[in-house]
C-alpha cells in the first residue's frame, strides 16, 4: 500500500471542507422539522444577519474613554482580522440595534441602513467584514441557509424542463435564482402556522409572510396544472414530492443572498435593481401569452441579495436607486415587468461617502415639496470617523504596510470562527502602548531593476505617523486649558491622565462631537511610508546598514512636506496639520531618550527587591518597631534607608542628615510619600489582613516610579566620565565607548537593529551635548524635584521626565 501523496491530502481535505459547508438535499417535510427546533433555519433577512453578528459573542473594549461592548464578528475572525473594523464600535453597535428592531419587526423593517464616512474609515472593510463573516456563518450547522430547487419531468410522460431554451437535462435539478425561502411553497395560511408553531418567547418571528419568486412559481404551476388535470386530491403533496422539489442549503456569498451594487455598475433602475429580459429566450420559451420569468436574468442586486443583505456601494453613484428602493422595505415586493411582481426579503444597507449628503439635501430648501424627504425619512445613519485612538491606528497602518492581519488588543485565536469566548469580561484598551505602536518593522522592497533589499522603519516610527495622523483629526477649540491635543489623543487611547497624584479620566472632560470627521487618512500615511521605504537614503555608516532605517523623524517629516501635493487636503487644512507636527515631533524625541537613558542604565535599575526592603524599613522606622531579618528581629536599618534615598533616588545630600539619622525634611518625605501610599493601598485592600509584603509596588505610581523611571540626571549621575559629544565616534578605551557599546546591545535586546539603535542613540546624545556638562545631578536640586513650598516633596521620582 502506498502513502498518500500531498495531492491526495489536499483533495481529501477539500472534500472535507466542502461536505462541512453543506447539508445534503431534503424533503420539504425534514427542512419544516428543522425549522421548528432551529427558526435561524427560516429566519429573515435582518434576522439571519443579526444571528451571524451574535453568534461571535462580544469583548468589552474602551474607546474615547467609554467602555463599550464590541461584536467579535466585526474583527473579522474567520479571516484572522484581515477585514476587520477598527474602532467605530459605537456606530457598530447602532447597526446591530437597528437589526435586531428590524428582526422583531419593530417599524425598523422600513429603514435603509446608511453607513457614512469620508474615504479611508472602514466603510470597504465593513462589507467585507460582512461577506466574509455571513460566508462562514452559513457553513455551519447553526447557520445553514436553505432554498428550493425544481424539477418538473416525469409527469405524464412529459419531458420538459425547467432549463433555458428548448430541450434540457430530464433529470436536471433548478435553484430559485433568487434564493427564494423554502417555507415560501406553502400557502399563506399554512405558513402563517408554521411560524407560530415555530415561535417562542426567545425567538423572533421567522420569514413567512413571502410568497414564491416568478421563476418558482411557473414550476409550481406547471406541476399543479398538471396534477389537477391527472384528478390527483394531493395536489401539494404532489407538487412538493421529493422527486419534483427538494431543500437544498447554499453558502451564502456575493450573488446568493448578498447583493452588492458598484459604483461602477450600469444599466437601467430595473436592470440594477432586479434584472432584465433575455429577449432571445422569449422566442423559445414557452410564455402562454405573456412574459416567461424563465427568461429573466435576475442578476439585479435585490434578486442577488433576496434572502440575507443587499450592499449599494457608493450609494451617491446610485442616487437615483435610492428613491426607487423605498417600496422594497414598506411592502417586500419589487416588479420584474408590468405583470409579474417578486417577493423580496432583505437587509438593505447603503454605503457613502459625505457627498451622498451634498445629494440629498439639493432640494431641502423646498421644505415640504422636497422629493426626497421620503428617502431621507426612510434612512437611518451611522457614522464611520477616523480613529482617534493612536494604538488602533498604529495597527491599521502597520496591517496597510505590511499586509499582517490581527487586530490591535486581541490575542491570536480569541476571536476564533465559531468558538466565542465564555468569558467577555475583560477590558480590551485597544489603544494601549503595546508592541503594534512602538516595534519596528522590517520588510523586503523592490527597485525598479527588480533588485531586492531589505529596509527596516526605526522603533517609534509606525506610532509616530499614527500619532500625527490622530492628532490631525482631533478638534482644538474645545480643549480645556490644562490639555493639549496630545493629552487629549491620550486620553482617547487610554481613557486617562495621571499628573503626580492627580488621575484625569476621559469622562472628567467634555469634548466636542467634531473629533474625526475630517484630518489625515491612513491611506495618505500608508503612501509617505511606501515612497520612504523605496526611496534611496544619503546616510552612511563603515559598518552598519544606516541608509536601510527610515526614522520617526523622517516620516513625520514627509507627512508635513507631501501635504501640499496631495489632492485631499485645502490649503486651511494643510496649514493647520503643519502646525501640529512640532508636539509630534518633540513626543518622538522623549520617547527615544527614553528608549536611550534606559538602555545605559538597565543594569543600574532598581530591583523589586531592592525598593521592599527599604519600604519595609520605612514603615518600621515610622512605627518604631523592629523588622525581621534572617538573623532575628533588628532596629530598621538607618543606613540603608539613607543610602536608597541619596543614591539611588538621589533625592536628598549629605546635608539633609544627621549622620544616618534624617532631618525634618527628610523625615516627612517618608511620611507623606511611602508611607501615606502604603496607607491608601491598605484602605483599598481593608478586610484582609494587611502586610507590607502583600503589597503591590507596581499599583502604588509613587513606587512604581521607582523601579521603572530613568532620567538625565541619573545617567549623568552613574556615568560623570560620559561625554555625549564623542558618541558617534568615541575614543577606545574610554567611558563613552563602554556606556554606548552597553547601551547599542540592550536596544537591540529590546526590538532595535544595530543601525536604528546606532542612528537614534547618535540623536539623542547629539541633542544633550549643550545641556549635558550643565546639567545638575544634586538630587533635591534638580528640576522636578524641589519641594513643593510647604516643606514636603511633590512625588517620589528620580528626575523630570
């Protein structure tokens, strides 16, 4: 016996595949059963949808400092996030209100769904969201969506069928084209019982009130006809036989229960809306005096769409459509031709960018005479806006760039197809820092000689662009006076501000409702990137690849030089985004001297450790008790606390001690700043009992500061030989050269390449030459750190930040 081969393997997984996706065909009678334990079996349009939406569950996210609960299948997670929908939750949200009105048949079954937007907010990646997801959802066996097909030989004889043209396969099965509801056979009344026999309090009311599709229908009549002339009393369940009609189930995709109309998609309203006549075949169709629907193309939208969604893109292409689509939602009914009319079960949503609006208010100032008022009535929006939250922004730029799927916040696999999470408790902060906003990335580009290279976009670089490009969309006129615009993008990001003591959340401010509507989209960052990463660079380096890295600080500034070229933007807009890019740029440059002084200084950082037995010495000393050692109880260590305070907060001098005993100054310090965190972290954990060794150092910010804050003053401090001014070439040998060989291998411990952490480090250093031999390091001296003025120190830090 041979092994299987890998073409076997893959055909046998694609039958697999294939045989998952479908039930086989049944009678009318199995598919009724189905309906009565599974109504989705038989649900509406807006129904069927809404059961796809739910079936993914939902995480709870913030965003703009709300915190909101987000349907998982807007993350698109049949695709590994390829489409999904970042931000906009809560206009998310209201689109699946509006189903579920609509889905209990709530007056919302009137409504067009509108969603509105400039370009580049995720209108596109919506619809996409939608196929994929309702693709999926019909694959599986809660989400089975069922048809009828036909077949009208073997009676008395009769060779016909049901096939285009003359002649035909005798034994050829016919689809609705239209995907028409299988319950759709019966007769109102039955039907009418089938769904209350159907219903229940949980549920909603199935699609019963649909009538058969013309093309069905002259099956149907066909096959009675004929039976009524044979004297048959079971006239239905002559018709229905298994050997004339069966259920079937189909995957629902673009053109079998999604229609979506383009832009670029022509032909008369009816032809657009429903189909057209295939003049040809009327010649050979048998018609008994009229129209045959056997010649009809039914390749409109609302015959693609009939049984789930039907999408007009661009909708202000199509505005001449929109007036023409209000009969649908009021009575479910459209006309092929003058005599034949088509039942029509859809969810009908419309896709546009704001000139839609320009479109529908050309008449408004007629007031009552308006034509369109109807339609506008008959609409209910949503509004899609630019992201205002920088880490989701980060990682739609990130997927624009490189392709990657995934979405910001969402571990891989939690929001797997199918398999909802029980636990949806957790807050998703989809803006928080993460490694989407400050990693590099690294890609393969190739020139015009086809020649390959790789180039890499510096860390910060990505969330640099994403910040810019956030802080473009944000209002400034309804900034308080103590926030700047990117205070307010972090508050947006991460739903709060701590300022020494003081926390400032997103709900402690009022903005504005303006936030989003206009400012830089990503696709005008995702262009400045591409022509960076192709274009030739002048740096130079004898050993590292430097003219390969693209930094923050050149993107930010391609950004601002390529406005004026692009189309998009008005010259107010253009000077209004320039002067947004200095407080970028500086946020950029604190951000890597940050990366900088904490690389030179990692193996000076204060433990964990370290910071509790000082804490533990402190809080004993305050108390006058002993504190346990390895040898027995002992008297808290003076010297130690002394040594932690001068040296490694460099908080106080020789001068503000007695020997190891400390002065006033000293002493309320321990008080109002350890001590009195200490105090709070023990009243928010009251009731259990409460040790210093069962504290959290990293919830109390005045000691977490400790363990995690580096700054100027500490590394001038560690390393007085350093000179800034020799980094970029330092003599062998020397202090400069030992912190920065140090420094470069820790930076690339952290995520940079040699050249980036070459190149940002040279920039650091090259902005402190001129305050580095003034810089103070005297601990209670240095700025940020004096007392407050009443004798006690305003926080517990090791320097400005």
């Amino acid at each position: 016996m041979t092994d299987t081969t890998d073409g076997e393997r893959f055909r046998r997984a694609a039958d697999e595949r294939l045989q998952q996706a479908y039930d086989s065909p049944m009678s009318l009678d199995t598919y009724v059963e189905r309906v009565l334990t599974n109504p989705i079996a038989a649900a509406s349009g807006p129904r069927y949808l809404l059961a796809a939406i739910e079936s993914q569950g939902t995480r709870t996210v913030e965003e703009r400092g709300e915190e909101l609960d987000r349907y998982r299948f807007f993350d698109d997670p049949f695709n590994d996030g390829e489409h999904a929908v970042l931000g906009n939750t809560a206009a998310l949200n209201a689109f699946v209100d509006d189903l579920r009105a609509a889905a209990a048949g709530r007056g919302n079954d009137e409504k067009i769904v509108w969603i509105d937007g400039p370009t580049a907010t995720g209108k596109s990646e919506f619809k996409r969201c939608l196929v994929n997801g309702l693709r999926e959802f019909s694959k599986t066996d809660a989400g089975r969506r069922y048809t009828v097909e036909w077949n009208v030989t073997g009676t008395s004889g009769s060779a016909r069928s049901l096939s285009y043209g003359s002649g035909g396969d005798a034994t050829a099965w016919y689809r609705s084209p239209v995907q028409i509801q299988p319950l759709a056979v019966f007769p109102d009344a039955i039907r009418a019982e089938i769904a209350e026999a159907a219903a229940d309090e949980t549920t909603y009311p199935i699609a019963a009130d649909i009538d058969l599709d013309p093309f069905s229908r002259e099956a149907y009549d066909y096959l009675e006809s004929t039976y009524r002339e044979e004297g048959r009393r079971d006239l239905f369940s002559a018709v229905s036989d298994r050997d004339h009609l069966r259920v079937t189930s189909y995957v629902v995709d673009v053109g079998q229960g999604i229609g979506v109309l383009h832009a670029e998609d022509d032909g008369t309203p009816k032809e657009r809306l429903v189909g057209s006549w295939m003049s040809g075949m009327l010649r050979e169709l048998d018609s008994r005096g009229r129209k045959n629907p056997q010649a009809f193309s039914y390749d409109g939208v609302l015959s693609q769409g009939n049984g789930v969604a039907t999408i007009v893109e661009d909708a202000s292409q199509h505005a001449d459509l929109l007036q023409r689509l209000l009969n649908v939602p009021d009575e479910n009914r459209v006309k092929l031709d003058k005599g034949i009319g088509m039942d029509v079960d859809t969810q009908l949503i419309v896709i546009s960018n704001p000139d839609l609006d320009a479109e529908l208010d050309r008449h408004a100032e007629k007031d009552g005479a308006d034509p369109l008022k109807a339609l506008k009535r008959r609409l209910t929006r949503h509004e899609f806006r630019y992201l205002t939250d920088r880490g989701l922004e980060a990682g739609l730029l990130r997927r624009e760039i490189t392709g990657q799927t995934g979405v910001p916040g969402v571990t891989v696999g939690e929001s797997g197809a199918n398999s909802p999470p029980d636990d949806a408790t957790a807050v998703d902060r989809q803006g928080e820092p993460d490694d989407h906003v400050r990693a590099a990335v690294r890609t393969t580009v190739r020139d015009d000689d086809g020649q390959t290279r790789q180039r890499e976009l510096a860390p910060h670089a990505v969330g640099a662009a994403a910040l810019y490009a956030v802080i473009t969309r944000l209002e400034a006129d309804d900034l308080p006076a103590d926030i700047d615009l990117i205070e307010k993008a972090r508050l947006y990001e991460t739903g709060e501000l701590r300022r020494d003591e003081e926390v400032i959340t997103a709900a402690d401010v009022a903005f504005g409702d303006d936030d989003g509507r206009t400012g830089i989209p990503v696709t005008y960052t995702r262009d400045v990137v591409a022509d960076l990463l192709s274009e030739e660079s002048d740096r130079g380096h004898p050993s590292l690849p430097v003219e390969r890295v693209v930094m923050p600080h050149d993107v930010l500034a391609a950004m601002v030089d390529r406005l004026a070229d692009a189309p998009v933007f008005s010259r107010g807009e253009i000077k209004e985004f320039e002067s947004r890019h200095t407080a970028v740029a500086e946020r950029v440059r604190e951000q890597q001297q940050t990366d900088v002084i904490d690389a030179a200084l990692a193996a000076e950082t204060v433990s964990t450790e370290t910071v509790a037995e000082y804490v533990e010495h402190v809080y004993a000393w305050d108390a006058d008790e002993p504190v346990a050692t390895d040898r027995g109880q002992k008297s808290p260590d003076a010297l130690a606390m002394k040594v932690f305070e001068t040296e490694t907060l460099g908080r106080f001098d020789e001068d503000d001690y007695r020997g190891t005993e400390p002065t006033d100054v000293v002493a309320e310090f321990r008080r109002e700043q350890v001590i009195r965190a200490l105090t709070r972290y023990a009243w928010r954990n009251r009731g259990d009992e409460f040790s210093v060794e069962d504290v959290d150092l990293d919830e109390i910010p005045e000691l977490q500061t400790v363990l995690t804050t580096n700054d100027l003053a500490d590394l001038k401090r560690r390393f007085p030989e350093l000179d800034p001014g020799e980094w970029a070439d330092p003599p062998a040998d020397t202090k400069t050269e030992q912190v920065k060989t140090a420094t470069i291998d820790r930076m690339v411990e952290q995520g940079y390449s040699r050249a980036s952490a070459e190149l940002t480090s040279r920039a650091v250093m090259r902005e402190l030459r001129e305050t580095w031999a003034t810089l103070s390091t005297d601990g209670g001296k240095r700025a940020g750190l004096e007392d407050s003025g009443d004798g006690s120190s305003t926080t517990l830090t090791r320097g400005d930040r």
